[in-house]
C-alpha cells in the first residue's frame, strides 16, 4: 500500500470531520500529539516501571499516528506520497552518506549568527 492509497482509505473514515480545512488541521495536529503521547507512555512504563514493552500496543498507536498524519496532510493540500518524498530528499541532502553525528550537531540552520 502506497502513502496516497492509505491516505484515501483513511480519509473514509473521517467523513464526521466536513469543517473548514482549518478545523481538520487543527484536529490532525492535536491528535498527532495525543496518539504520539500514547506511544511515549507505552515506551516510558517499559523503560522506568517495570512494563513488558508492548510491541503490539505500539504498533495499533502508530496507526493512530499515521491516520492524524494522512488527515493533517491533506488538510494542508498535501498528499501522503509528496510527504514522504519531501522528507526524504530533505534527509538526503542534509546526511548524503547516512547518518553522521557530526553533521547533526553542526547542521547550517544552526550556525546561523553565531
């Protein structure tokens, strides 16, 4: 399944949401956050209080995740496939040979003025 093809399907499911492209935005960010929490949690009682870490919870949490994703995209006039593709150019140009630690903590944006 594509990125576009998931989006669409998501999209199904968010027919309760015909407000104004703001509203869906403002509901897409603010759900990211609280699906994003919940896998925080998840994470936080595996790693500080004792919880077997919960692969599976995880997992139906980042399907939360991706279903806030596909509607805030859309809300911008995004679909899901430019995303991805946005993001990995992005990642491309700022880490050419793979991740470098050294170029993480002087990237450019960051030099900026000092």
């Amino acid at each position: 399944m594509t990125g576009n093809e998931y989006q669409k399907a998501a999209l199904r499911t968010a027919s309760g949401m015909n407000y104004e492209h703001h509203g869906m935005l403002m509901n897409g960010a603010l759900g990211l956050c609280g699906e994003s929490g919940e896998v925080a949690d998840i994470v936080k009682k595996a790693t500080f209080q004792g919880h077997q870490l919960d692969t599976a919870h995880i997992a139906e949490e980042l399907g939360d995740v991706a279903w806030y994703l596909a509607i805030s995209a859309n809300a911008i006039g995004y679909d899901l496939d430019t995303i991805f593709e946005m993001n990995v150019s992005k990642l491309m140009k700022r880490y050419p040979e793979g991740f470098d630690p050294e170029k993480s903590i002087h990237r450019p944006e960051y030099e900026k003025g000092v």
